[in-house]
C-alpha cells in the first residue's frame, strides 16, 4: 500500500543532508577506506562524547552490542540476568546465546521494567540486569544501580531507542558497564543498512570489544587473544553516521516539537493514552511515538487504511513464541499494552501538515 503518511522516509531524509552524505562516501571510496579506518574512530570518538563516555566501539547491529557486552562481562551458563518482559526479542536473545537465563520482569506505563518488581526477581543466581530504554524514554537508572549496587549486579544498558535521552543530566548509554547502540535505519540515528555500538566508561571492556569484533585479532599486533566474533561497523555506514551524529541534537528538538503538535491535538481522548509522563528528573528524545488506544487493532487498522503508515510492534510478547522457551511469570502491565500499542509517525523529515493529517483521522476514529 502507498501511505499518505510514511512511517519514516529515509529518502527524503536523505535530500535534507545529500551534499554532506555524498561527500563522505565520495571520501570513502576515492580513498579506499573500506574496513576500520579512520573515519570509524571519529564517529567512536564523537559517539563517545555524545553519550558523554570515554569510550565507543562500533559494531555490526544492535544485538551484537548486547552480546558483546554480556561476554565482556563475564556472563555465562548458569547465570540469570533481569530483562523487561516488552521488549524487543533480541534484548533476551544476547542473553541466552552467551548462555545465561533472561529472567522477565513486567513494565510501567512508560513501558520501561518495573523497578519495583526487580528485587523479587533476584536470586542467589542473578548476576546481571539488563535495563531497556524504550521509545526514546529511559528506564528510572537511579532505582536500577541503587539494586544494581545491592546486590553486586552488572548492568547493560539496552538503550538501542533512546540516544540523547538523559535522567537528571546523565545520558543514556553512560551508567552502566556498557550502553548498547543500534543503528537499524528505523531509529534515531539510523544508517543505509545496520549497525551498533557499545559505549563505556572501562577501558578493558573497550579493548575486550575492540579486540573480539574482528575474530579475536589485536590488529596493532596481530595477536589473537580468543575466538572472537566478525561484527565490525563498516566503515562507510561509519562515515554516514558521523555526518548524521551532528544533525542529531537539532533532530532531537524538532521530535519534541513533532510530539507537543501530537500532545495538543489528541490530548482530549480519553481511550488514547499519549507518551508524556511526569518525572522532572527524565527527558524524552522521541524515539517513537507510542500510544496505547484501548480499540487496539481497530485503533491502528483505521489508520493505515487512510493512509498513515503506523506500527503495532510487539502485539504478542516475545515470551508467547513457544521456541524461545521463556518463562511466563504473569505479566498484566505487558499483555494490556500489547494490545492497545500503536506507534504514529514519528521523524524529521514529516512536516506540520502530515502530522495534522494524522491526528486528524486520529480524531475521526473517535468521532471528534
């Protein structure tokens, strides 16, 4: 179906920074930087400052973050690591293949682990937790280190939708052992294929991935020191990045100028709950706008078929695909949400029009 509305439009986006973008590809290929070059450290060092940590290392996806971080850790078989049971799969994924126990744990409303249901999920095996900061809104890290710190507990930051997102002045992807990236062309900073990132503050991790993302080998030296993974960021999608890393704060502003338009004109529906929550000491970067319509697949039906392009990710939680083998503890906040989920249009590149447009049909399922 050709949406009114896109999702995203990746293309259009791509005609608002052309110039830039094709001078770092031009830059790429005339030079022949192809592999770990030098434009993949800039855009480390410049993920790094953003994230306001002393180091970055690019990866191959989102997922690889997390696997990697979880090894960096020490984590392994017969260990049980604390995940949010709305999520996306491969949160629970890096988890089993290192082969510990993703151990769930229901949301809030802001879709965020419930940091009152972590500590009755510890036991005497628990070694780690795994915080997602979901939608561009974090998790409350204040209550997770303070367990964290309790119980002796390694935290990985799953913050693969909300870079630039902060809690009381500290970004996102900075509290951790590692905060982990992920560069699918969908999220806020999306490349021209995948890719991800860890960032941290320990300098061993930092080289322990450095070292494991290409098959072990320290390539100053050329010794290996394990068998390590081949999930390096490839050095174009680097230079794209960086290019894009620039734009992001000024993007970041106008995803909160695209959310208050929403605010204003669907604020008055009672069966619409809208992603705005009131702790001061937490920002909101707007990864996705999600609301949860109490109509569900109605709800988000309406929509597409006049023409607004939404998503309804998640509609069966990951812990219902029987393969996955995950255990189902009873989780309300998660089974409600999941149904009633719908993220709206939510980029740069959409004007005031389109999203006029979408909160009018918005307004005409309700008969408003």
């Amino acid at each position: 179906m050709a949406y009114r509305i896109k999702f995203v439009n990746p293309g259009r986006n791509y005609q608002m920074i052309k110039d830039e973008l094709d001078a770092a590809y031009f830059e790429v290929m005339t030079k022949g930087d192809l592999i770990d070059r030098g434009q993949l450290r800039s855009f480390e060092e410049n993920l790094a400052a953003f994230a306001g940590a002393k180091y970055a290392v690019g990866l191959n996806s989102g997922y690889d973050a997390l696997h990697m971080s979880l090894r960096a850790a020490g984590l392994g078989p017969g260990d049980e690591v604390i995940v949010p049971a709305h999520t996306f799969v491969a949160s629970a994924s890096a988890i089993v293949n290192v082969g510990a126990k993703p151990v769930l744990v229901d949301v809030g409303q802001d879709f965020n682990m419930d940091c009152n249901k972590i500590e009755e999920a510890i036991t005497p095996r628990t070694r780690g937790i795994m915080p997602v900061h979901l939608n561009g809104y974090m998790a409350d890290m204040v209550r997770v280190m303070e367990i964290a710190e309790k119980y002796g507990l390694v935290v990985v930051e799953d913050a693969c939708q909300s870079l630039g997102s902060s809690m009381v002045g500290k970004r996102a992807g900075s509290w951790g052992l590692t905060g982990c990236w992920s560069f699918y062309p969908f999220k806020i900073l999306g490349g021209y294929g995948d890719g991800g990132a860890i960032t941290t503050n320990d300098p061993e991790v930092a080289l322990f991935a450095t070292r494991m993302r290409y098959n072990g080998e320290d390539r100053q030296t050329g010794e290996y020191h394990g068998h390590g993974f081949t999930c390096l960021l490839d050095n174009l999608q680097a230079a794209f990045l960086d290019v894009k890393l620039r734009y992001l704060p000024s993007w970041i502003e106008r995803r909160r100028e695209i959310a208050a338009r929403y605010r204003a004109g669907l604020s008055d529906l009672p069966d619409l709950l809208l992603p705005h929550y009131d702790d001061p000491r937490r920002d909101h970067v707007y990864q996705n706008y999600v609301v949860r319509a109490q109509q569900g697949n109605e709800f988000s039906e309406y929509l597409k078929a006049n023409g607004v392009e939404v998503l309804t990710q998640f509609r069966r939680p990951y812990y219902r695909h029987e393969a996955l083998k995950l255990e189902d503890r009873g989780f309300p906040e998660t089974e409600a949400l999941s149904r009633e989920v719908c993220s709206l249009p939510m980029n740069v590149e959409i004007s005031d029009q389109e999203v006029d447009y979408v909160i009018g049909v918005v307004r005409r399922f309700y008969g408003k």
